[in-house]
C-alpha cells in the first residue's frame, strides 16, 4: 500500500510539474501581466474599510447566536470559517445535478460549498439558458470538499466561495487545446461573465488575460459601455476579472457570501462548544509527524487517528488531516467583518438607491430554486428579452432597522435584487 501511495504521488507530482512547465511556456507572451493571487487574507489585511459593527447577521445576538450554536447550529445554515486560502465549511451544500441539462457537475464528491454560492452559481447560469435557451450544459468543475480546506492542487477552494466553471463550447463536449480562446462560443460566455458580474455578488473571476481580451472585444462591438467593460477588465487592482496563470481553460470565480462569511467570523470563538465541528484542516508537510500536529494544535494522537480513520501513523506529503482540537483555536485566522461593495451594473440598467443591511430570520432549509424554462426558439440568437428568470425564495418581512455601517453593498435594481440568494440580504 505504501508503495502505491508512493507512486501516485510521484506521477501526479510529474503531471503537475509538466503542466507548470507549459504553461510557463506559454505565459512568456504575457511576461510584464501581473499575476492575481488565489489567496485573499493579505488583500483583507491591508484594506482600509472597517465596519463598525456585524453586518448581515444583526438580528442574532451574541447570546442568540451562542445558544443556536449549542443547540442547533444546523439552523444557522451554511457557515464559510476563515479564509478561501485557510479556512473550512460548516453546513456545507452540494451543487446538485441540473434537472433541465442547465450545467453538469463534472466531480460531485468534490462540489460542495455554502448556500450562497450555490444559489449564486444557479442563478448566473439559469439566465444565459434563459436568454439562449439552446445553450450546452455548463461543465461544473471543482468548488470545495465537504468540509471544506485543502483541495489539491488548488491554493482556495477551501471555505465554499470558489467555483471552477468550464468554457462555453459550440458543443457540451469541450475542446482540449491549449489556445481555448478561439475555440469558445463567445456569445454564451460574455452571457455568463455579464451574468455573474449583474445578478450576483462575484468578488472576482480569475481568467488568462487572452481569454479576457476575445471576450472584451466581443462585448464591444456588441454594443456594451467601453467606461463599463473597462470597470470589469482594465481597472488595474480594481478589476473584477483578474489575469491568472493557469486559467486558460476556465472561469475561476470568487462570490462573497455575506450571512456564511459573517457567521464564520461571530461563530470562530465558538467552536469549541460544538466537539465535533472544531476541527482544524492541516494539510501535512515535509517533517509532520501526527504526534507534533497534535501537539501544535492541542489535540492527542487517538483523537486524530480516529478522526480520519488511521490504523497506524503513516502521514503522506499533501495528505489533509481534520484535527479536533479540544479548547478554542487559537491559530485559525478570523477575517473582519465582511463588506460586499456595489455591485458593477451597466449604464443601460437602472441605478437605484443602495441596499442595506437589515433584519433577516435565520436561513430557513434550502429549497431548490425553480428557473422559468423558456420555449426553445432554435439556433444561438437569445430569446425575447421579455422570458422569465429564476427568482429565489425571500426571507420572511421584518422590521426594517438602521444600516449597520456606511456605504452599505449591492447597488441594485429591485428586480435583480430579487434574483439573488435570501440569504444574503
């Protein structure tokens, strides 16, 4: 068994290394691009906005919140714990296959995320197939493990908030050359793009600048604003989409999940009331032995052993191990509380005044959203502007209170308001 383990992991290190390889190869034409980081603690470190109180979460109290903790935290829904980089799931929820050919979930063992992305991601592709109604499957790639924390090969992936989606193609079958910018349906993939950038709060997509630049082009001479495309493409750090090695062949995109993120940061200093949700994910290094993981964590050998149902102490490098910990993490990082800025509408839709956030029930047992099938009017041309489109189920009506901070997020119409999560607002 040894041996075995051993030589996977020598060939997926070789795969890995030739991939590395060729794209560097390939990434000599865009040498002087800067290169987006995965990872968002150090961005967070240094922004300069600083709520002055819990955001999105006001309507539990700190003693609410504990009691629901300790007696029912599956009533508190999805929570996003720490950092895309450092971080894990609770409540997590699986992207679960399309009814109506929407999108394919190319690994479900490995699509699991909060309740906001999931709802996010249905969302943006439920309205290109609204507008194109013979658009393929969307391939659903990668999002996080069940629990959340490190996925390999990925950097994030790991507290729910990232999703890997596939290219459009003429067909559902992609196309596997290295140069997929001039194999993808341009019009379908601006579709999605604009669609994520409009009816959901997306913190970024990471896509090659080549890939960026057809899809720019083609927004263009469609007719988009040139001030609004530059706001997504050409804002330097500000960019909604981000150049990245590697993502050549896929969309990589980051949503915020205000109620999961808020939850995650309120609940940290809580885990300990709930054994077995504090865990610590610790991916196993060069020199680990269980005996000094335990010991830096303040766990015990047998804990560990039993949590991830080793007979022996054998560790492999990469390995991901859940870690109990027995009092409250002290080395698990804590984002601050979570701004969702406006959201990047174009000039031809309406601007309304900013929403803000209130008063929300706890996130009520998720329900599959339902999307208005439109009749299929042939070809690729969009239908009637006019067809319907998902709308998610709203939280119950409560009184309305102050905003918790100033300059509150999601510059939006109230149409599209209603198009996103309940669960965050």
């Amino acid at each position: 068994m040894t041996q075995v383990v051993e030589h996977n992991d020598a060939a997926l290190a070789a795969a890995e290394a030739s991939t590395e390889s060729e794209e560097a190869a390939d990434d000599e034409e865009l040498a002087g691009t800067p290169d987006a980081d995965e990872g968002e603690a150090t961005e967070v470190a240094g922004s300069a906005v600083v709520p002055n109180g819990p955001l999105y979460t006001a309507e539990l109290s700190d003693e609410h919140l504990t009691e629901l903790w300790k007696k029912s935290p599956a009533s508190l829904g999805s929570i996003s714990v720490g950092f895309v980089e450092s971080g894990r799931m609770v409540n997590a929820v699986r992207v679960p296959q399309a009814e109506n050919n929407d999108w394919i979930v190319v690994s479900p063992e490995l699509a699991w995320a909060t309740q906001e992305t999931v709802d996010y991601l249905s969302t943006a592709i439920r309205e290109v197939r609204a507008q194109y109604p013979k658009a393929p499957p969307l391939r659903v790639n990668q999002l996080s493990s069940r629990e959340g924390g490190y996925l390999r090969p990925h950097k994030s992936h790991q507290n729910g908030r990232d999703v890997d989606l596939g290219f459009y193609y003429p067909t559902a079958e992609p196309v596997r050359v290295r140069a997929r910018e001039n194999h993808i349906d341009l019009e379908l993939n601006w579709a999605l793009l604009k669609a994520l950038a409009i009816h959901t709060d997306v913190q970024m997509i990471l896509l090659d600048k080549r890939v960026q630049k057809v899809l720019y082009d083609y927004a263009l001479r469609k007719g988009e604003s040139k001030e609004w495309l530059d706001s997504l493409f050409n804002a330097g750090a500000k960019s909604l989409v981000k150049h990245a090695r590697g993502h050549r062949d896929h969309f990589h995109v980051r949503f915020f999940n205000p109620r999961a993120q808020e939850l995650g940061r309120r609940v940290a200093p809580l885990l300990a009331l709930q054994p077995d949700k504090n865990i610590m994910m610790h991916r196993v290094r060069s020199g680990d032995t269980v005996g000094g993981i335990a010991l830096r964590y303040g766990s015990s050998i047998n804990t560990i052993k039993k949590a991830n149902r080793m007979r022996g102490v054998f560790l492999r490098i990469g390995q991901v191990l859940a870690v109990p910990l027995r009092g409250p993490c002290t080395r698990c990082p804590i984002p601050p509380p979570v701004v969702v800025p406006a959201r990047r509408l174009p000039p031809s839709l309406e601007q309304q005044a900013p929403a803000v956030a209130t008063k929300q029930a706890p996130a009520a047992e998720p329900q599959a959203p339902v999307a208005a099938q439109a009749e299929s009017t042939g070809g690729s041309a969009p239908a009637s502007t006019d067809t319907a489109v998902e709308t998610q189920p709203q939280s119950p009506e409560v009184p309305a209170q102050e905003p918790a901070v100033q300059g509150s997020p999601a510059n939006t119409s109230a149409a599209i308001m209603q198009m996103g999560p309940a669960a965050s607002r």
